[in-house]
C-alpha cells in the first residue's frame, strides 16, 4: 500500500462498513415488525400473543413505532417509540416478556455478518485500486 494507503483504507471502510451496518438495522428493523404482524389480527379479532412469543398486533401502534437511524459513520440502532415496547420486550411483574426486538436481531445476525464481511472486503479492494 502507497502514500496514503492507510488513509484511503481507513475511509473506505468507514463508508462501505458504514453502508453496511445501517442496512442491517434495517434487516432488523423489517424483521421486528414481521414478527409482530405475521398472523395477527386486530381488532376484535385480536388474539394476545402467549409468553415468550412476538406480541400480535393490535392497533398497529408497536409496528409503527418501530425505526432504524445512523448514529455514527459505523453504528446504527434500531428503536421502538412505542410506550408499550420495553414492558414487551421485557416483560413486567404483571406480564411475562413477549420479544421481538432481540429475536430480529439473533435471526439477522448472520446475514449483518455477511454484509459487514463484504464490506470490509470492498473496501480493502477499494483502497488497492485507489
């Protein structure tokens, strides 16, 4: 690697890990909203989700909440702004944890693995031929 070769490698992989990272958070982002939505009915028809289950959705609120943001050149994060989403996710004294959030997060898990790892390889490709 030349002059400046640590450099161009340094910021190619912010942009291209950067890049990466944040289509994950999406991945968990589409994922955490599937296992809320997938079968469920609202409504009447709304049936409670069992413990240790994704929570069915109701009113659409838990679903809508739900969104990805770039917090750094290489980090991202993935939130609900639903009031009822940590009491969920984690359960409280009076209701047992339905997950959803840490579950998209393990089921995506290898594929934000993959898409880092070609990346990273794009990158140090990138700062070859630069």
């Amino acid at each position: 690697m030349g002059r400046g070769g640590l450099k161009r490698l340094a910021a190619a992989m912010e942009a291209e890990v950067g890049k990466a990272v944040l289509q994950g958070a999406r991945l968990v982002e589409d994922r955490a909203k599937g296992l809320i939505t997938e079968g469920s009915a609202s409504g009447k028809g709304h049936v409670a989700s069992r413990p240790g289950e994704a929570p069915n959705n109701n009113l659409g609120d838990l679903v809508r909440g739900i969104t990805h943001d770039q917090t750094g050149p290489t980090s991202s994060v993935v939130v609900s702004q639903s009031q009822a989403a940590l009491s969920l996710e984690v359960g409280t004294s009076r209701m047992a944890a339905r997950p959803y959030m840490g579950p998209a997060a393990m089921m995506e898990a290898g594929a934000i693995s993959k898409l880092v790892a070609g990346a990273v390889g794009r990158a140090a490709a990138k700062a070859q031929t630069d």
